[in-house]
C-alpha cells in the first residue's frame, strides 16, 4: 500500500489481517477507540470489524509504505496445534505493538519476491507459513490462535461474518447466521455486536454500501442500478443511507471523487 499525501476518511470492513507500517503514518478508528500506526509498528487485525481510516502523514519525497497481510484461517488453524505461544495478552480487536524482528524479515523476503516473479508459486507459501508461526509465537499469539480455535466466539461469529459476505445482497436471516455459528438467536446477536461493534443488520448495510461506492467509483455505474444490485429495494434509501455514511449522495460523490 502506498500513498503520496494525507487521505480523507475511508470506511471498511476488515478481514483479519496483519499491518506492517514501513514509512508514514496511518489513523484507524474502531468504535470509540483510535490507533494510530508509524513507522516500525505492526497492527494485528483480528475479527472482521467495520473501521474508519486516514493516511495522516505521507509526501512526494516521504510516501506512506505499508504491507498488508490477510491472516490466513487454514493456515492457522494447522499451525495452532503444534505451536505453544504466549497465554493471556489483550482480547482488544486491534493490536498496535512494535514490529517483531522475526515478522520483519518474512515481509522484506516477501517483498523481494516482486523482483522474482517466477520463485513465488515455490516460496511465497513458505514464507507466509513462516509469517503465519512467528505472528503465532509473538506477544498477541493467543488473540490469534483465538481467531484460529473452531470452538472459540471469535472464530464461529467469523463463519457467520463469511456468509454475510457471500450474500450480503441477500434478505438477512439471522436465523441463519445464528445457526452457522452454532448459537441461539439471542446469543448470537449479542456476540456477534461484541466482536464487530455492530448488529448483523448494520453490518449488512455496511457491506452493501461499501460494495456499491467502489462498483460506482471504479465502474462508473448508474446509482439505480447498483443499488438494486447490493440488495436496496428503494432507491430514494439507498440514496439517503449513501449520504449518511460517505457525506454525499451517489451522484455528488461520484462527481467529487472524478474532479479530485
């Protein structure tokens, strides 16, 4: 990831994933909690989680350099049993520490293979392999081998969030999502805001949203139409929750984002 100058807000919903910042300076919003992540640092991403971002330091001569990793679920569910990391740490959503030397090494070896584009079918699922043990051996192992334990709350409302991805342009079931993560109603619904800060149905919307801003600012796609693709029956609401969440309405913010 790379940026020439300070960002506006960007709203998103993260996987879990691993953010290693190597030049600049990047605010992430979760809930009422702001992280901040420079250079050196490392921030560990460890539900899906809607999230507001802005590069706040970045230049022409100084670019904001970041690498981004998604945490793989198979991989670390194999890992977790023969690793035997840290026990405790934070059960926070985002971990922001210093960058680990082992962490670092895989992610300059795995840049280097943008040079080699033949040896990456052969190496780069061992190093990711080697990222994955070493992320799992740190200071916040146990919050990801949480993600990773099939039995753990993380991980069943993390199947859920899955088929809330694949159909987010569906009706929403919560029966349904209830069931893939092996809860009552009830209990999902209370885990499930637990973990993303939202209910199922402003996750939903959030995705739909989310989904139809980059079909229309890199597709160029007519508002009513993407609107009825995400899964919006009206028009004049997908509009107005459009405006809510970016600050503009489809057409405004299209036009904006052209001229910019």
């Amino acid at each position: 990831m790379r940026a020439y100058a300070p960002t506006g807000l960007v709203k998103s919903i993260y996987k879990p994933l691993v953010c290693l910042v190597l030049q600049g300076t990047k605010q992430v919003m979760v809930g009422p909690d702001t992280h901040e992540f420079t250079a050196g640092k490392s921030a560990i991403v460890t539900t899906h989680v809607p999230a507001v971002s802005r590069i706040t330091r970045a230049s022409r001569a100084e670019p904001y350099l970041a690498l981004v990793v998604e945490l793989d679920m198979a991989t670390l569910l194999d890992l977790a049993g023969q690793v035997r990391g840290k026990e405790g740490g934070s059960a926070a959503v985002v971990l922001v520490d210093d960058t680990d030397t082992a962490v670092v090494d895989c992610a300059q070896r795995l840049v280097c293979l943008l040079e080699r584009p033949d040896a990456i079918p052969v190496l780069r699922p061992m190093i990711m392999r080697e990222l994955h043990y070493w992320l799992l051996q740190g200071r916040h192992g146990a919050a990801i081998r949480g993600l990773a334990g099939p039995g753990g709350v993380a991980h069943r409302i993390a199947r859920a969030v899955a088929v809330l991805r694949g159909e987010f342009d569906h009706p929403l079931r919560v029966e349904h999502l209830a069931a893939v993560a092996g809860m009552s109603t009830s209990t999902f619904h209370h885990h499930f805001r637990a973990v993303t800060s939202l209910s199922p149905m402003q996750f939903q919307k959030q995705l739909r949203l989310i989904e139809a801003r980059r079909w229309m600012l890199g597709e160029e796609l007519p508002a009513s139409w993407v609107a009825l693709t995400v899964g919006y029956e009206s028009v004049p609401q997908f509009t107005r929750e459009y405006a809510r969440m970016f600050g503009l309405p489809p057409g405004r913010d299209r036009s904006e984002n052209r001229a910019a």
